[in-house]
C-alpha cells in the first residue's frame, strides 16, 4: 500500500535500504532540484517549519545540500562526499539531526510534506513507493525524543 507509516518505537532496529538508483535517473540533476524544492517549500508552511534557517540565503542552502545528498543516497554521483567528515552517509545524517529534537509528531509533519511531494511528482508509482519505503524507516532514525512519564502526574 502507497505511503503507508508505521510508529516508531524506542530503541527499536530499523531495517532500512536506500532508494534504487532508478529514481535518481527517472529525474535527474534537475528533477531532483525541483523535487526538493517542491518539498521545502512545504515545510517552509509547516509545523515543523521553526526548526528550519528563517533566512532566505540559509534556506536555499538546506535545499541546496539536500539535493546533493539525495542524489548520492539514490546511487547517483558522490556530490555529497565533502559534507560526510569521515562518516557513512547514513551513519552522518543521523548525526546531523542529533542536534535537533525530534519527535514523532515532527517526524509525521516531515514525511506528510515529502508524501504530498511524492503525490504531485509525475514518475512510475513503484519508484515513488521504493522511495517512500526508505524515507519512512529512515525517518525512524532522526526522532530522538519520546514521551516521557510525569512523575506527578502518571496519567500524561
Ligand atoms: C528520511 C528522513 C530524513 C532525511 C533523509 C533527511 C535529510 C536531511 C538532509 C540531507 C539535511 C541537510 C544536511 C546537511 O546540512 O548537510 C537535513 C537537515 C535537517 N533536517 Fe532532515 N532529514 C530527514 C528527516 C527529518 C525530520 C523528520 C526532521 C524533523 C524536523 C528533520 C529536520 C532537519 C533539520 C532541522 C535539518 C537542519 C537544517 C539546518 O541546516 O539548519 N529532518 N535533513
């Protein structure tokens, strides 16, 4: 089923393959540009819009460096390799986002904007559902804040 989500659960394996390489080649250079650009001017209009550079120079540069990694993550050119500090490219986007805190609520509000994204990007269904396959269970990986119980209050 398309754009399925399941819960992250707390200290849970994710299992996870990137996306084939066949979705970087669908699009391209360009595609891949306006795809996330598509997708950040959603989250630009979105809940989780604040953790993002108010600044328009700053923002276009998050556009810019996604690109670069997407297209790498999808078996296209190493155009991302100089951000990776001696890190995996997996190994380093879960660092990035440490700085962050995430919650699944955040997570959710990420992947509706990449959904909506998806929708509105004209390429074969399976590459869009591979694709989203990836991003769902990475996405599990960045959140790194979770309900806490209240020690007053036990029905939070
Ligand atoms: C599949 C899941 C995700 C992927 C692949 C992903 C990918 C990326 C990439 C490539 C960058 C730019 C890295 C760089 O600066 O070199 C980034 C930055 C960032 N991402 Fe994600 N992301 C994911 C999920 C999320 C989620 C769920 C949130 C929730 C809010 C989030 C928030 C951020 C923030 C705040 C930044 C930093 C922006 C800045 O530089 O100020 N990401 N992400």
């Amino acid at each position: 089923m398309s754009y399925e989500v399941t819960p992250t659960v707390e200290g849970e394996k994710v299992e996870f393959s990137n996306p084939a390489q066949a979705f970087y080649e669908a699009l391209g250079y360009e595609g891949m540009m306006d795809m996330m650009n598509r997708f950040y001017d959603k989250v630009f209009e979105s809940e989780i819009a604040t953790f993002f550079p108010q600044d328009e120079q700053e923002f276009e540069a998050v556009k810019h460096k996604n690109t670069l990694f997407f297209i790498q993550l999808c078996g296209g050119p190493k155009i991302y390799d100089e951000h990776l500090q001696d890190k995996g490219l997996n190994e380093h986007m879960i660092k990035i986002h440490e700085d962050f805190t995430i919650n699944e609520k955040s997570r959710l509000e990420w992947l509706g904007c990449m959904q909506e994204t998806l929708e509105e990007t004209d390429m074969d269904q399976t590459l869009k559902d591979n694709f989203w396959e990836y991003v769902e269970r990475f996405s599990k990986l960045t959140v790194n804040t979770f309900p806490q119980e209240c020690r007053y209050v036990s029905s939070l």
